[in-house]
C-alpha cells in the first residue's frame, strides 16, 4: 500500500482516495437518506443515535490537544472544543444536534440522556475515542481528516432534507449549515499538519491505515443504525418449537438445530416481519420493566440469529 | 456412561449413485451391500429416533433420489415430526421429481454441484449432469424450499470459488458449503492428485472473505481441510454427542466412517431398539465423553471443542483409532500430516516443470 507514498502529492492523493472509496457517503443508509427515502423512524434513529457520536468529538479533540507539546497547534485545535461546545450554554455544535432532534420529533432529554443509544454505535464511537487515546498525534490527526470529505456531504444533506423532508422544520437544519464551513476550515488545517508531519513512508502508511480506520468506524455507526430499523422475519423454512424435553425454545434450520434460552422465544415470536427491531426491544423491555435494559442483548440476538439463517430483515417502511 | 440426547439423525438411505466423483467417502465395496431397511423399518426408525429427542433428519445416500419409495421415507420422517433435509446430487429425481416430496413433507435440499463450470463438473462427476442439477435447483427455489449448495474442494477446482459463490447467489442459495476433501474412502486413493496447494487455499480463503463482507446470504461455510490446518475438525459434535447415522442396513453409528474401524462393535436398528444402539452399543462408548483420550488430549484446553479430533482419520494414518488425530499440531504422529502435505507440493512442482 505504499503506491505514491513517496512524493507528498501522491500521500495527499491517496488520502482523498480513501475518502472516495470509503467515506460513508457512499453508505447505502445515506444513499437512501439523500435519496428522501428513509422514514422518520429512520430519521430519528438516526439523530438520537448520531449524537453519541457528536458527544464524543469534544472529548477526543481534548485527547488531541494533550497529545500536542507546541502552543500554536493547541491554539488552532481548542477551536474544534469552543465549535462543539460553544462558549456558553446554549450554543455550539452539541446544541445545534439537540435543536435538529427536536425539529425531527424527538425529545430533548431523552436524547441527552443517551439512554437509547444502540450497542453498535456506542461500540462504534468508543472505538473511534480508544484509538486516539492509543495512538500518536500524527495518526489521530490523520483520523480527524474525514472531515476533507464531510463539507461536501452537508451541502447533499441539506438539499435532501429541504426537498424530501419537508417536515423537518428549517432551523433543525442549522448543524448541517454551521459545518459546511467549518468542516473544510479543520480539515485543510490537519491536512496540513498531517503533510507537513508525516515525512517518510512508514508514518505516511500509518496515516492512511488511521484514515482508514476511522471511515469503517463511520460505516460500523450507520450499520448498527440501518439494522435497528429494519423489519426482522423469522424465514419461512424455520421450524421454531418449543423443546418437548427441555421446553427451551428450538428452531430447526436445514442445518442446524438451536438450542436457545432465555427470552428467544419472545423475541423471536415478535419477530414477524411488520415489527422494527427497535420496536421489538422496546416491546421486550415493556414485558421485563423490572429488569435491566434489555436492547442490548435483544439487538445481538437478533443479529447472531440472522448469522445464523434462522431471521433476515426486511427494510423499513413508513 | 449416561448418553447424551441426539438431535441429528443421518438416514443413509441407499449406497446407490448415479455419479462417480474420485473423492466419495462410500464404501469401496458398495455394491455388496443391498438397500436392507424398507420404508415401513425407516418409519420405525423415525418415530425411535423422535422418541429420543432427534429434531432433524438428513436424508442422505449414496443417492437417496435411487430409492423408488422416497417419498414415502419422506412422510414418514415428516409424519415423525423430524425436520427433513434431503442430501442429493439432483439426480435421478429431477426436477420434476421435487413435488411429490414437498407434498410428503420435505423441508429443505441439499444439493451438489462439483464445480461452477458444466464441462468441468461433468468430468468430476463421471456422467453429464450439470445443466440438470442447475434446473433442479431452480426448481427447488420455485417450490419454496431453501437450498443449500455443497461442493467438495479440490486441487482442480480451488481457483473457482468465486465463480462458484456468484453461482450460488445466482440460484439463490440459503447456505453454500465449501467442504474440502476429506482423505477418506476413495479420495485416500486419489489423495496425492486432488490435495490443494497452500497457495490455492490461501486465495480461496480471501475470496471467502470478500464475500462474506458483501452480505450474509449466502452463508458461506469454507473449512481448511485437516491436512492444511493445525488443529482437527470437531467431529460430528462429538463421538456420540449429538449425531446418529443409520446405514443402509440398519447399523447404528456415530458417524458413517466408523463402521470401518476394525474392532468396534455397533449394533444393529433392526434388532434392536435404537435406544439402546445409541446409548449402549459398545462402539457407541468407545469414544464417547473423554475418558477414552490418549495424551496431549486428556488434559488439553481444547478437547471441548475439538474432541480430540476425527477417530476415521487417526486410523488411517496411524493404524489405531484412540491416538489422537494427526491433523493436530500437538499430536505426537503430526508429522505424517506435515508428509502428506509436502507430497501435495511436490507433485505440483513436477506437474509445473511438464512441458
Ligand atoms: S470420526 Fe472422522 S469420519 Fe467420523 S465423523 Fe468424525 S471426523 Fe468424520
Ligand atoms: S491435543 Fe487433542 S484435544 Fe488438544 S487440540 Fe489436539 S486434538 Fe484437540
């Protein structure tokens, strides 16, 4: 992978490269969403789930800056913190989340809370903050270049949803708006850093793999979001049962028998194809309010079943 | 010892089959041996086995399709309560053969296919029948039963795996096996021309992958054959564990090779109650649970998974089914495995410097 790495021109170009290639603009969920094909479910899931990530950027810019032993680059890079967090309460990238939360029909709380975050998208995110605690300066910097490609996907968004979401009302609109700029202004800055800094082959290597890295981190979020909100059918060819000599829940597939505990049989009896994912923990947590929060283990469940042959999701619908 | 509950019961219905592949694990001898359980004895067999615990019947041959009262065998495994997945290389039932087994109650197929190519699957299978097993599992999917595809892996036809996975996506397979030949029955004959290199398998493997990151269907199942790997294949759940063969003529096995370990003595469905075959013949027990493991397996972390691996393939190799497997890196006898995969390469080197 060191075609080009040589000279800075072909280390910059196979930077833009990887954005090309695996930028999550080219994710289907974002193709669907600029396409005005995504539900409000979808939309929301979205939102709620997206802004775990937004609360992460300022702790891993913090992360950043204590990584940097020269003034001036501290100086550029607290800019990012004042951007996200604003310099007083009600403002700043976090608030303007917030604001499109409530203008795609969420509540403000329950969004802050975090409490409905999915386990993908907190593992995804908390990946994304372990490896710049993990890693130098140069690669975390490298990490934070998406950014070069993030202008642009704002400018798509915001016609998107001005065209097909007409329900979301304008001012919901505003992050997208503050970053078109703002993004560009970061990203040539760390570009710059990262050119300047990354003088030899191994450590312009280390720099792609980071960019790398973090594009699959943005993909895992919207995975892990795109599945919640799809539809998951039990296949028709599976033989659910109830086991006659243990009473455990078994399904039969062609070639295998499943020997399942626990819940399974609930969900998997949720599981008819009309009921989101989400809607399915929800409905499970709602007969368990007792217990501990149970969307965890629903989600991995559902998706070790579909692995497993034994589910497959349908897609969303309105 | 207790027995544990069988959940898979592998209905060996006939040693019949239409087709020749060089790498069949049937009995050299085949055709001494007749179809020695009729319909009404393999419905017996069912409702034993149901009583048991059994949740799923593979219905397998030779070629189960070369009995004429299949689909009577099917209603009665279905009729059992059995979960049915008929094994079958397509041929002789046909497509149009299909319905009057759906309609006796079959559940799912399994079919074969040698390779993604007519010209080189044919040659494989000895007889010309791949166009008629590409329109048989169309006509599987038209029925609504899930197919899955199994190819045997082999020197000739690694290099087309991704040709063989588009084939599969194509006919819209539930699950594609990618099962690597095992150097049992006539493929020990042949073991030196159908071995893969390394290479080979390497590339196949990253295809594998590929595909896999594409999406989960079809589940793609790719196993490294006990040759190339460093540890052995789990056999069959466990000597005894989870899974029960009933030959053609009626023996009780835990799997369909150990009936050729000499001096193992299974008994038979059709003189006993196949309770008693499965829980206490005493072949059944002899390598049942661990108390029968030679060393390293007796106290290594990983007896749980593999079972100290395949009893067949440690016979073969070293003349006594209780050592353990060959194929394990830990295994005193490895070193036979480590023989056999350099004969593999240097034959290629050879087959390389022919003009
Ligand atoms: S003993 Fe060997 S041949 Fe028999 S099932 Fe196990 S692995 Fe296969
Ligand atoms: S020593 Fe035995 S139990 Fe351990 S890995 Fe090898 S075969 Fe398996």
């Amino acid at each position: 992978m060191s075609e080009g790495l040589e000279t800075t021109r072909g280390f910059e170009a196979a930077l833009r490269r990887i954005g090309e290639e695996r930028y999550h603009h080219r994710h289907p969920f974002n193709l669907r969403m600029h396409a005005g094909e995504l539900t409000r479910q979808e939309i929301r899931t979205w939102v709620r789930n997206r802004y775990y990530y937004q609360t992460r950027i300022p702790i891993k810019d913090g992360m950043i800056l204590a990584k940097s032993a020269s003034a001036d680059f501290r100086r550029d890079w607290i800019e990012r913190i004042h951007d996200h967090d604003g310099q007083k309460p009600g403002e700043g990238g976090l608030e303007l989340w917030l604001q499109l939360a409530v203008a795609v029909g969420l509540d403000r709380a329950e969004v802050e809370s975090l409490a409905h975050v999915l386990p993908g998208v907190r593992r995804a995110c908390d990946a994304y903050v372990e490896f710049v605690e993990s890693h130098d300066l140069l690669e975390s910097v490298a990490a934070s270049l998406t950014e070069l490609f993030a202008g642009d996907i704002m400018v798509v968004r915001i016609a998107a949803f001005e065209k097909h979401y007409p329900w979301v009302a304008a001012e919901g609109l505003r992050y997208f708006r503050s970053r078109t700029h703002q993004a560009p202004r970061d990203a040539d800055w760390g570009l710059r850093f990262v050119l300047e800094n990354a003088d030899t082959i191994p450590d312009r290597q280390r720099c792609v793999a980071a960019l790398e890295r973090k594009c699959e981190i943005l993909w895992g979020l919207l995975d892990a979001v795109e599945r919640v909100c799809t539809r998951p059918e039990v296949v028709t060819h599976a033989s659910v049962r109830s086991d006659e000599q243990t009473g455990k829940t078994t399904v039969v597939l062609p070639e295998r028998v499943l020997n399942l505990g626990g819940s399974s049989g609930e969900i998997l009896a949720r599981c008819d194809g009309r009921k989101s994912a989400e809607e399915i923990a929800e409905a499970l947590q709602a007969a368990h309010p007792e217990g501990r929060s149970v969307a965890d283990d629903v989600h991995e469940f559902l998706d070790e079943m579909e692995r497993l042959g034994a589910i497959r999701r349908l897609p969303a619908v309105e | 010892m207790k027995a544990p509950r069988p959940y898979n019961l592998i209905a060996e219905l006939t040693y019949r089959c239409p087709l020749r592949c060089p790498y069949c694990s049937n009995p050299l001898d085949w055709k001494a041996v007749g179809d020695g359980l009729d319909a009404e004895a393999w419905a017996r067999v069912f409702r034993e086995a149901a009583a048991l615990g059994v949740l799923h019947v593979g219905l397998t041959g030779g070629e189960p399709g070369a009995r004429r009262d299949l689909a009577e065998i099917v209603r009665a495994a279905s009729t059992a309560d059995l979960y049915t997945l008929l094994v079958t290389a397509g041929t002789p039932i046909g497509a149009e053969g299909l319905a009057p087994l759906v309609d006796a109650g079959l559940r799912s197929v399994q079919l074969s296919i040698q390779d993604a190519v007519a010209e080189e699957s044919d040659r494989i299978a000895g007889t010309a029948c791949f166009e008629g097993k590409i329109e048989f599992a169309r006509a599987v999917r038209a029925l609504g039963l899930p197919l899955v595809l199994n190819v045997v892996l082999h020197r000739h036809n690694l290099g087309r795996v991704a040709e063989i996975i588009r084939l599969a996506r194509e006919l819209d397979a539930e699950r594609l096996e990618l099962a690597n030949t095992q150097y049992h029955g006539w493929a020990r004959l042949n073991r030196a021309a159908l071995l893969p290199t390394a290479q080979q398998l390497e590339d196949a493997a990253q295809v594998v992958r590929e595909a896999r990151r594409a999406g989960p269907r079809p589940e793609i199942q790719f196993v490294l054959p006990d040759y190339f790997a460093d540890r052995p294949k789990p056999c069959m759940g466990g000597w005894g564990q989870r899974a029960l063969v009933v030959t053609p003529d009626g023996s009780v096995l835990p799997c369909h090779e150990a009936g050729r370990l000499p001096g193992l003595e299974f008994w038979n469905a059709m003189d006993r109650p196949l309770a008693a075959c499965w829980a206490e013949a005493p072949g059944m027990n002899a390598f049942r649970g661990e108390d029968w493991m030679p060393h390293p397996c007796r106290t290594c972390p990983e007896r749980a998974r593999d079972f100290g691996g395949c009893r067949c393939q440690a016979y073969f190799l070293t003349g006594d089914a209780a050592r353990t497997d060959p194929a394990c890196a830990l295994a005193p006898q490895h070193d036979l495995v480590v023989a056999a995969r350099s004969e593999a390469e240097a034959e290629l080197v050879y087959r390389g410097r022919a003009p």
